[in-house]
C-alpha cells in the first residue's frame, strides 16, 4: 500500500511514521506523509459502523494486514489508546498517536489534465539519470520541460516524452517520489495539476502530492545540438 511506503519511520516527528484512517459518510481514507511527499488512498468502506479519525503506525499496520486470515479487516479502534485489528481468528492491537498531531496534507481543487500511461514508460527511463548527491539539490530530480522530461546527474542526460506539462516554465520533481508518481499515473484513468509548490497526481483510488524541488534545472537545449554533425544509416 502506498500510505505505508511515504510513512517516515526515521524522522524526528513520532506522527510522520503513522498513517491515519479516517472513516466518514463518504467512505474511508488512508493518509500517510513524510512532508515532501503525501498519499491519500481510498479503500472499501462498506461496512462502517462508526465514523471517526484514529493514527497507528503505518508499517507495522501493513506488515499485519497480510498476514491476518480472513477476506474482511475490521480496525475497531479505542481512541488514541489504540486500535485492535480483527480478521477471521486473528487479533493484533496497535498503539495509536493522536491524530491532530498529523500534519494537513496539501489538497488541490482546481483544473486536472488527463495524462497517458506512457508517462510511466518515460520516468523509468530518464529517473535513472538523476543526481543521488543532494548537495547539487537542483540535478536531484526529473525536470519537466515543455513536452519533455529531463533528468541529468552532470555527466549523463536523458530525455523523454511526457504530457505532464504545467504551463508555467520547468518544474523538478524530486527523484525520491518518481516511484510513486509511476504508481499512481500507472494506477488508469490518471490525471495530473500543477501549484507554484506542488505536482499533484490521481487516479480512481489514489491522490498523491509531490512537494517540487525549488532550484533552477539547466538548460538541456545549450547541452544537446539542434543538428547533428554527422549521422548514422
């Protein structure tokens, strides 16, 4: 699960470890963060018997989930005591932090842009080609660029189709977060927008915000010739 993956298990903030459910009339939620990038999935809430918020620790949540017998989970929660998770015969109690402690997660309610599923192909391409040295932050990411995705660690540069475009010059996605942006865009029916800070991502259960890198990316046009000096056949 997404949630469980972002949760943040060596920060100093206790709360970014934890993913919080959130029960409500319109069904239920799983929210996870670890401050430069945030999820939020959809799962079955068919059978809620009661509405409410609680925080437990994501991959310890995860890691039982799947090992639980039964084809239904129930979460039967104590406040932020705990919460004991049920399935079949088999009962595991997690401890719980308080949920106002969970950082708000950034949301967008303007304009999406549908986007292909060869957006994913394109990032598992040119991801490869950005810089693991965070001391040159500005090269540690995909840049979007126009029709183009550009990805560069000083010595090597790839470059690919998109239609990720935000309209509003380039935009660096941190590489750390590619992963999840290929789950979500290769979640169907994706869709994409653009803040001055953010690139958000969605599919039918899945809302992924991705805090941009603030640098300048170079200029790829300056690197690579408009014509080629010589050609192959």
């Amino acid at each position: 699960m997404c949630s469980s993956d972002l949760a943040d298990r060596k920060g100093t903030m206790p709360i970014l470890s934890h993913a919080v459910i959130r029960a409500s009339d319109t069904g239920v939620e799983v929210c996870a963060t670890n401050l430069n990038t945030s999820t939020t999935v959809a799962i079955d809430g068919s059978h809620i018997a009661a509405r409410g918020s609680i925080a437990v620790e994501a991959r310890a949540l995860a890691s039982m989930v799947t090992l639980l017998s039964g084809d239904t989970v129930r979460l039967v929660s104590d406040g932020d005591k705990g919460v004991f998770v049920k399935a079949g015969r088999s009962t595991a109690r997690f401890a719980c932090l308080p949920v106002r402690d969970f950082p708000k997660l950034p949301s967008f309610d303007g304009w999406w842009s549908f986007v292909n599923a060869g957006n994913v192909d394109a990032l598992a391409v040119v991801a490869p080609a950005a810089c693991a040295d965070e001391t040159r932050f500005h090269l540690c990411g995909v840049a979007i660029d126009g029709d183009r995705m550009v990805a560069t660690d000083g010595h090597r540069l790839h470059v690919a189709a998109c239609d990720l475009a935000s309209g509003k010059g380039v935009r660096i996605v941190p590489a750390k977060a590619v992963a999840e942006l290929r789950r979500v865009l290769d979640g169907g029916d994706a869709s994409v927008a653009w803040t001055d800070h953010h690139l958000f991502a969605r599919n039918a259960t899945t809302t992924l915000a991705i805090k941009l890198i603030d640098a300048q990316f170079p200029p790829r046009r300056q690197v690579v010739p408009s014509e080629a000096g010589s050609k192959a056949h």
